[in-house]
C-alpha cells in the first residue's frame, strides 16, 4: 500500500494522468447533472433518472479519484453466486426426489433395496375371524 503522507498524495495527485481522468469525469457528471436539473421542477428533478445517473457517475468518478490518490487499490468484486448455485441445488435435489417417487407410485407401490416392488405373498386359507 502506498503512503497516505501529505507529499505523497499531493505528487499523485499532480502526476498520475488517471486521476485527472477520473476528477474530469465527476466533474462533468456534476456539470451535466446541473443543467438537466435546473430546468426541471424540483418535485421532477428529484425523481429524474438521468440527473441520479449523472449524480451516480460523478460520485464514482470522486470515489475512484480518491483512492488512487491515497494508493489504495482498488475493491476486490464481490463473489456471487453462492445463494444461486445452493439454490440450484435445492431444486434438482427436490427434482430428483419428485421424480423417483412418481415413479415409484407407477411401478406399484414402495420399492425394495433392490430396486424391484416389494410384493406381500398372497393369504392362504380363510381369513381370521375375530373372536366375539
């Protein structure tokens, strides 16, 4: 990480052409956000999509300026995808169980270790009759 010292930001900030970029930009967001609000009732300009997006594009300019000059680097990206991926899990998890029990239900009733139907062996002789 590089030096946050006074004279150090202060020769970043008078060497490095990307800050200079990224200043320009804010400002220009700035500028650009001004004049559209500016014609705009203030009830309108608050809710226009274009002056926050310029708002937007000049505080990413100023924040990106900013942390060049103090040397800090930039934010690693968030990783994403965790929640979807379990997600996808979940799914074709409770897909696979779905299925192989409608196809159990099809095949005749509950499936042994084997795979194949469990089938009970027929009754021989009369049914039990109940003592009474």
């Amino acid at each position: 990480m590089a030096s946050t010292a006074p004279a150090d930001v202060i020769q970043r900030l008078l060497d490095d052409d990307t800050i200079h970029e990224q200043i320009s930009q804010a400002g220009a967001g700035l500028r650009d956000a001004y004049r559209r609000a500016r014609h705009l009732p203030p009830a309108k300009a608050v809710q226009d999509k274009t002056v926050y997006d310029r708002l937007r594009q000049a505080a990413g300019g100023a924040t990106e300026a900013t942390r060049r000059a103090l040397g800090k680097p930039p934010p690693k990206p968030k990783r994403g995808g965790r929640r979807a991926l379990a997600l996808l899990i979940l799914v074709a998890t409770g897909a696979v169980v779905w299925w192989a029990a409608n196809r159990d239900r099809q095949a005749g009733g509950p499936a042994g270790p084997s795979g194949a139907p469990v089938s009970t062996p027929p009754a021989s002789g009369p049914p039990p009759v109940a003592p009474g």
